[in-house]
C-alpha cells in the first residue's frame, strides 16, 4: 500500500519561498527514489529534481541553484525547497516513486500523489 501525499504549495510573489513536502508510507526511502515533477496547464509534465534511495540528488535546469531537495528518513519524508520562484515556476507539483535509482522519465516512476498547486505572482 504505497501512497504519496504532497503539501506545501500556495500562491506566492516573484522572489518568495516555498517548501514543498512529499509524505511516503507504505515504503522505505532506503528503497525508492523520489522525484518532483510539475505541470502547467497546456504543457507535458516536467521533471523538477529527484533524490535517490542512497541520497543522491539532481536538478533540472530549471531549478538548478534555485531549488534544494532532502530527505527526512525517520519522518518518511521528501522536501522540495523553493527560492527565487518565477511565475514560469507555477504548476501543479507531484512527487512520484521509483525503485532505487533517478530518471527525468516520469513512465518509470510508479506511484504518484495528487499534487500541490504552486502559484507564483504578483
């Protein structure tokens, strides 16, 4: 029974913060990766960043400098931190889960929460 829920979206101003939270249950994060991905209204689905079962991170360009991902093992939890939000920033964000390794192909991920609406404007 795994599940995902995400939390921590909102309406925020150019420039502001956001930290985005992705609970698990069902699975350990020893033993799945987790990736942000986010999508626009009219646009495909986009990978964000990703930790790995073993702690390792990327980031899309999108994000690169801007955007930090962690983990809290004990808490079964995945972190998103947003800096420096742009309005190109505002979509739904998901976290999704994968075994073990990273990939920017959202297929490969095979659970998904619902999503947290992140807005970014003025």
């Amino acid at each position: 029974q795994l599940q995902l829920v995400e939390s921590g979206g909102g309406l925020v101003q150019p420039g502001g913060s956001l930290r985005l939270s992705c609970a698990v249950s069902g699975f350990s994060l020893n033993y799945y990766a987790i990736g942000w991905f986010r999508q626009a209204p009219g646009k495909e689905r986009e990978g964000v960043s990703c930790i790995s079962s073993t702690g390792g991170t990327n980031y899309a360009d999108s994000g690169e400098g801007r955007f930090t991902i962690s983990r809290d093992n004990a808490k079964n939890t995945v972190y998103l931190q947003m800096n420096s939000l742009k309005p190109e920033d505002t979509a739904v964000y998901y976290c999704g889960a994968k075994p073990a390794s990273c990939t920017w192909e959202d297929r490969r991920y095979n659970y998904w929460g619902q999503g947290t609406q992140v807005t970014v404007s003025s």
